[in-house]
C-alpha cells in the first residue's frame, strides 16, 4: 500500500534539513546575535568535554560560512526566518 502523498511532499526535511526551525521560538530569540549564540555554543561544548564526553559539535561552530550560511553554509542561520 503506498503512503498517501500531500501537495508538498517534495518539500520535506531531507531537501532542506533546516527549514523546518526557522519558526522555531529560539531561532527568533537568537536572530540578530549570533556571536552571543556560537559563545553559548562553544561553552556548552566545554562543559560537555569536561565532563568526559568526546565533541563533535565544536568545530562546526567556528567554521567560516557555517553558522553564518554564507559560502555554501548550512547551518541554521541559512534558513531566514519568516
């Protein structure tokens, strides 16, 4: 039996990973600092290593172009808000 298929079933999270948190309150909250949110991040990072646990998510913080979804980012800032 095939899944029913809405109108929009081309635009799912598999073609764009992020487009379904640009309405998300946080995204909302941290618009317009994103210094502030990539500090907040790397701290997180911190606690997280020094707890023991191995980091994955650190780099991908300070990485020209990520965060920021210039020069084929794709981090959540990518994603403009509506």
């Amino acid at each position: 039996m095939e899944r029913p298929r809405s109108a929009k079933s081309g635009n799912t999270a598999a073609h764009k990973p992020f487009a379904l948190w640009r309405r998300r309150p946080a995204v909302r909250m941290w618009a317009g600092y994103l210094e502030a949110l990539v500090r907040y991040g790397l701290e997180i990072c911190r606690v997280w290593g020094e707890q023991g646990h191995l980091d994955s998510c650190a780099a991908s913080l300070v990485t020209p172009g990520y965060a920021a979804g210039g020069a084929g980012g794709r981090g959540p800032a990518a994603a403009p808000a509506r």
